[in-house]
C-alpha cells in the first residue's frame, strides 16, 4: 500500500532494513496501528511491540475493522509520551465536524494552536502522560530496540522522557520531524537534530529504496532516521 496510495507512509516499506526477528519495538502516535502492525510481522512471535496511542477512541471504528493494534506480541497503552507524568489535554481539530485525529497535540508547554490554525474547530481529550523511560521500566524491558514516534511537534518533550532509554539502549529512532509543529512550542528542527547530535546520531531519509544519510531537516519531507553512530570518535 505504501508503494501506491497516499494513506501510508513510505518509510513503512524501509522499517525492515532497521527492525529484525527478535526486535524491542515502539510506536508512539499509533493511530490506526499501520507501523504497529508491520512491526509485528517484522519483530515476530519472538519479538515486542509497544503500541501507544493517547485517543484510541477515535480510531475504534477504524481500528475494530482493520484489527491493525491487535496480535500476540502487540502491548497496547493507551496514553501520550512526554517529559514527565501528569494529565494533560489534547487538542484535536475538526474538519467537517469530524476530529482530525492525526493532527491532535498535547497543549502542555504549547503556546496556542500553532499550525492547526487553519481549523476552524478544535476538540480537548484528557490523557495521560507517561515518560518513556517509565514505560519501560513499567514493562520490565531490557532494551528498546527502535523507536517510531510522531508526536505533533512535541518531539524535544518526547525525548528528554526517553533519555535513559536512548543512552542505555541506543535504538534507532524513527521520528516525524516538522518547523510547522515545533513552533508551537518554542522550538525548531535544528533543536532536535541537535539533541542527537550529542548522543552520537546520525541522520537518514528513506529514497529510492534505502536510507541515505542527510545533515539536516528539509521542508516538505517529514519523518527522518536517527540512528547510533557505530564508532564515535
């Protein structure tokens, strides 16, 4: 489906390059569990997905009949990742009276609606927030493997809740990256390249069937590879 419709991303066709049998996966922003359910396939019965998704509500019709978050090795948890633990809104715009679901961002730390303005109508959920590093720890993991996060702009808050994490386990980190959405909360892509540019990352897009190494975020390409340097000097 990747390969001919607009409705699934790209670099779903490059997660087996990364992601192999046996393989500690998560999917932040689940939605309706694409990535999820070609993890699964990818890290198979001897693998673990953790499935994380803040407003499954919104996707329950979607979801009871694609059946995308559902499989033996799938862990689903339903709340949102950040920098700390609390209760938080999410602000959800409508299209037609419809919630946008993939556009839906947690408000904490954000400074209005940013580039969801060009909604007319917004929605708040409340949701729980974990960190990642408590959500590990919650599972008793021994190591994170890969990561997909797409997290609305809040990418920073993301990771500063996934330090230990990263440090420890040095996975490869797939994440929707866009100035569009940072701003919303002070922040832009530079910020977040930096930040794993000091934990000894690189860069990559998927094109042309592989991932190639890029220095930074362009516009109008949205999610990136962040992958451990093997010998940093």
């Amino acid at each position: 489906m990747a390969a001919w419709t607009p409705w699934v991303e790209g670099e779903v066709r490059g997660l087996s390059q990364v992601v192999r049998s046996g393989d500690v996966v998560v999917d932040v922003g689940a939605a309706l569990g694409i990535y999820t359910c070609v993890l699964s396939r990818l890290v198979g019965p001897t693998g673990v997905v953790v499935s994380v998704e803040p407003l499954p509500r919104l996707h329950a019709g979607y979801d009871a009949w694609l059946r995308l978050r559902h499989a033996a090795n799938v862990s689903r948890y339903d709340c949102a990742l950040g920098a700390e633990a609390h209760t938080a809104k999410v602000s959800v715009p409508l299209r037609r009276d419809r919630p946008v679901a993939g556009r839906g961002f947690v408000t904490t730390g954000a400074a209005g609606l940013g580039s969801n303005q060009e909604f007319a109508g917004h929605r708040e959920y409340d949701v729980p927030v974990l960190t990642l590093d408590q959500l590990v720890n919650r599972m008793d993991l021994d190591r994170v493997d890969f990561v997909k996060a797409d997290v609305e702009g809040a990418e920073l808050d993301f990771l500063r809740g996934a330090r230990a994490t990263i440090e420890r386990s040095r996975p490869a980190v797939l994440l929707e990256v866009e100035d569009r959405h940072l701003r919303r909360y002070g922040y832009s892509s530079g910020d977040v390249v930096g930040w794993f540019r000091a934990q000894d990352y690189d860069i990559a897009v998927w094109s042309e069937g592989g991932w190639r190494p890029v220095s930074r975020v362009t516009e109008g390409r949205r999610n990136y590879l962040f992958r451990p340097v093997e010998n940093p000097s």
